[in-house]
C-alpha cells in the first residue's frame, strides 16, 4: 500500500526583498499584469518582491484585452472615466468631464494600493516599499502618487511609513493628475516631479500618438531617464530591452538606496 507524500511548499525567495507595487493599465487587472511583465519580472524578482494592486473602478476590457484575455475579467481601472491628452505641460491637471480627481477617487486609489499593502504583509513580505512600476494608467496613477509623497514631504505632513525611492514607467501618458484634497493643499500648476524615475516608451505606440507631451515631460531632467524601443503600446518581453531597462532601473535603486550598491 503506497502513501503519498505531501509536498513541502518551496520557500519563496522574494519574501524579504525590498517590495515594488505593480499598477496595471486601464481595462486590464492584476492577474493580467503579471503576465504581461514576466519578462521584467524574472530580472526584478532577483532584487524585488512586486506587488500587484487590483485598480478600485470595474471597467470594460482595454485594447488588445479582449481577444486574449476575455476570460479574465472583471477588468479594472484607477479611474472611473477617460482622459483628455493634456496641452500645457509641465504642470499638473485633473481628469475632464465627470471623471475630475475628487476626494472619493483618491480614497478608492488610496484604498486599493492600502489593501494590496496589507494582504502582503499578511502573505510574510517584510521588505521595506521602495517604489513603483506602472504601465499605461497605473503608471500615471503612480508617478502622481509619486507627486504627492513629494509635495507632502516638502511641508512635513508625511504621517506614513511609507517612502517610495523610485518608480518604472511605461507607456505612462500625461498629464500627472492632483491626487490631494482641496482641504490639504493644492498643487502648483508648474510643479514637476522630481522623485527619481525611469520612463519606457515604443515609438510605435498607438495609445499615446495623440498626445503633445507624455508624462516623461513632467519630470525634472535630472531625476528621468528614458528608453525607447521599437514596439506599440506594451509592457518589454524581448531580452536586448528588458535588460536594458534593468539595468536602467538596478542603477536609481542603488543611487537613491533603495538597494544595496551595485
């Protein structure tokens, strides 16, 4: 009579890394974002433990999704409407129409990334959260995200145990959006973000085609750096990029001490 041996769960080696929140795009979830960077991924997990943070507005399925991933809904955004492309960079705008960044949409956002936070540190993730990678709308979400952390740091109302270092970008349109209250502070039309980051973008991206600036733009040309690629708008699979891309990234982990150095 055979037994059968129940297999011992592989330790995983991510658990005490540092901690990158991952936001999707829009029309998309988080499920679909860990397949769509796996290649980045597979590089990143050596230094990072990412976290994948479910968008807090149920929306219809982005492009592209549909047809490979039409099974995998509900699909989600950090917004619950569209953008219209910005024309007065650098600066700060809000979404138009009926999707203006109100307190009830930044509660959702600060709920959603608080959420992702917490059930992580239920799962044993102990790193330090150092910083961000967004693509399309999540990486707008974050650089925004980015922003207020600044502007709060500026005036001493930082009350988190949080402290982003950093923040991987691609495809990230503009403009960076105000996530503040009016009863906090407001701010500046011309501020730009300064927090260090890494922007990616395909010269063939048909999303951001019909936009003057992207949110490369609204950075500080001291703290951004940039890498193009041949492609549409995607999240890097092919070798030459994504390690072009992590070096890029291993390199403002380590000069803003997000990692040891390198």
């Amino acid at each position: 009579m055979s037994s059968t041996i129940p297999k011992i769960p592989k330790p995983d080696p991510t658990i005490h890394h540092p901690r990158i929140l991952c936001l999707h795009g829009g029309g998309t979830n988080a499920k679909i974002m860990k397949i769509q960077c796996r290649a980045l991924r597979a590089k990143l997990e050596t230094s990072f433990r990412l976290v994948y943070v479910e968008g807090p507005f149920i929306t219809h399925a982005g492009p592209g999704i549909s047809g490979v991933y039409e099974k995998w809904g509900p699909f989600r955004n950090w917004m619950p409407g569209a953008i219209e492309p910005d024309e007065s960079l650098p600066g700060v705008a809000s979404y138009s129409g009926s999707s203006k960044v109100d307190a009830r949409i930044i509660a959702s956002i600060d709920q959603a990334i608080q959420s992702a936070m917490d059930e992580d540190d239920r799962a044993g993730g102990t790193g330090p959260w150092v910083g961000f990678l967004g693509f399309s709308r999540g990486a707008q979400t974050a650089a925004s995200l980015l922003l207020r952390q600044q502007e709060r740091q500026k005036r001493g109302l930082v009350a988190s145990t949080t402290d982003f270092r950093f923040a991987l970008l691609i495809a990230a349109p503009a403009p960076l959006l105000n996530m503040n209250t009016s009863s906090e502070f407001q701010i500046g039309s011309t501020v730009q973000l300064t927090i260090p980051t890494v922007h990616v973008y395909g010269s063939r991206d048909s999303m951001l085609r019909d936009f003057t600036h992207v949110l490369y733009d609204c950075c500080t040309p001291t703290s951004a750096r940039r890498y193009d690629w041949d492609a549409d708008h995607q999240i890097p699979l092919k070798t030459i990029d994504v390690d072009a891309i992590i070096q890029m990234v291993m390199q403002v982990a380590s000069e803003t001490g997000a990692i040891g150095d390198i």
